[in-house]
C-alpha cells in the first residue's frame, strides 16, 4: 500500500500548485459591501428616475401654460375685432338718413318703400302665375336697393322688361312728387335706391358673422358672441336683412350656413311684415325658431 507524504514541505507547495494549474481559491467568507456606496448608488438610481419624472411634468405644464396664455391672447384678439365690428355697425346705422329720419327710423322709411314697391308689382301683374311672391319680393328688393335706373333693368333682365317699366315708370313717379317743392337733399333722395347707405351695412353684418363662425373659438363663445351681435339689431335691422336674405343678394346667409347657425333675424315679431296678407315668416324661414314660437309654447 502507497502512503501518501503529508510532510510540511509538500503541504506548503499545494497553494502553488493549485494556482499554476488555474484553479481559482474560494475565500472562506463574503467581502462585505461598504454601506456609504450601497447608499450612493440607491441616490443615484432615485435622483434618476424623479429627476426624469420631473423634468417631463414639468416639461408638460410649461406647454399646458403657453397653450393657456396663447388661448387666452387670441380670445382676447378675437373679442376686440369683435367689438370694433359691433361699433362699426352702430356708426353706420347712427349715420343713415333718409328725409327727417336717422338711424334706425330711416331703416323704417327704406322698408316702407318697399312695402310701397311690392304693392307696385301686385297692380301692375296681379297673377301669380306671372310673378310668385318670392320673386315679387326679389324685384321690390332690387328697386329699393338700387332705384329705378338702367342697372335694376338689367339685373332683372330675367324677367318680363315690359311688366318691369311699369313698376319702373311708378317708381319714378313716386320719386318725383315726392321730391316736388322740396329743399331738402335727403327728402329727394326717397325711391331713388339705397345703394350708398346700405351696402355698408349688410357687408359690415355679414363679415362680423363670418368672422365669429371662422375663428378658433369653441362652439359655446361662437354662439354667444352670435347672440350679442343679434341684441343689438332692432326688429327693423332684422327685418331689413330678412328681406334681403330673401332676395338674390343675400343668398351667401343661407348658402354659408350662417343665417341657419346664429338666426340673426330671430327676434322679428310674427306679423311684421305687412307687405303681403300671404306673408308668412315661419313659411320663408322654416329654419328659424322665432322668438315668438317659443313664446306660444310657454303660454299653452
């Protein structure tokens, strides 16, 4: 039997042995972590992940603040265009004249012309199979806005010219003695068309309400700067513009949707209008919801 030397010198050579032949000695105890580098790199794993977190929301309500303010500058951009426009239409009816009537009295005297026209088409050519009430209305229109000149001629060129010289030829008629021993400029001015004191004010009109509709603003401070500007038109503003979107030249309110959208003639009274005994106003404007419906369904 073989006996292995245990002798202290081969005992002293195993370590040596053992690492040129590669084997790793394991230590008989762990190293211990030192605890101020555990706690450095915890605070740097921390300090990552909220300094990332913060950054972002803060990150998020810069842009929520510039979007606020930038939001409120153009509301308030928008509101003062606004107002400008809502005083642009107050200076234009203050400045309208007709005769001894200013301001919204002389709105009054260009729809009694019109009365007065209309009344014109129905002498002349009773049938409506010649002339339906709306196109009646189209002509009266015509002949208040523009007089009885070459151009209304030839805008109504569509219809019969000799029916429209006979309105024509009353209209000048009318003109003329009404002008008759007068002295005053603007009395002369009655049956000769409006064309200068209107255009402004239904262009003025139309842009305000296009520019409500065409902005940034939500629904809800649409349809109330809509309301506001429809306050400050009286029933007669509303009822001249009736008449006009009735017309051929205000057929933009319907086609843009506006007239249907913010109903700027919704607060003419239900028999206004006494052109026409067949005149109804819920009948030419089914979109609307007049004022008075809503009255009738309260009293009920």
């Amino acid at each position: 039997m073989t006996v292995i030397s245990s002798s202290p010198a081969v005992l002293a050579s195993a370590p040596a042995l053992a690492a040129n032949s590669g084997l790793a000695t394991v230590p008989s105890t762990p190293v211990p972590i030192d605890p101020m580098q555990y706690n450095g790199l915890f605070g740097d794993f921390v300090g990552g992940v909220y300094g990332t977190v913060i950054g972002a929301v803060t990150m998020v309500l810069v842009y929520l603040t510039w979007k606020a303010t930038r939001q409120t500058d153009y509301k308030t951009k928008t509101y003062q265009v606004f107002i400008e426009m809502l005083r642009t239409h107050e200076e234009i009816v203050g400045s309208l004249r007709l005769g001894e009537a200013v301001g919204r009295e002389a709105i009054a005297a260009v729809l009694s012309e019109f009365s007065f026209i209309y009344r014109l088409t129905r002498r002349f050519v009773p049938s409506d199979l010649v002339w339906s009430m709306k196109e009646r209305i189209d002509i009266a229109f015509t002949y208040t806005y523009f007089g009885a000149q070459l151009q209304t001629q030839r805008i109504l060129s569509h219809h019969d010219p000799a029916l429209l010289k006979l309105v024509g030829d009353a209209i000048t008629k009318k003109q003329q003695s009404n002008a008759k021993g007068r002295t005053n400029t603007e009395k002369k001015r009655m049956f000769r068309g409006h064309q200068y004191r209107l255009s402004q004010f239904f262009r003025n009109l139309f842009n305000a309400y296009e520019y409500i509709s065409g902005s940034e603003l939500d629904r809800a401070d649409k349809q109330a700067l809509g309301k506001v500007l429809r306050s400050k038109l009286s029933n007669y503003e509303q009822a001249l513009l009736a008449l006009n979107i009735l017309s051929h030249m205000g057929q933009d309110w319907t086609t843009s949707g506006l007239l249907r959208t913010y109903k700027p003639i919704k607060n003419i009274p239900k028999d206004f209008f006494s052109f026409d005994d067949q005149f109804e106003l819920k009948k030419a404007f089914p979109c609307i919801d007049f004022e008075w419906e809503r009255q009738n369904r309260i009293t009920r």
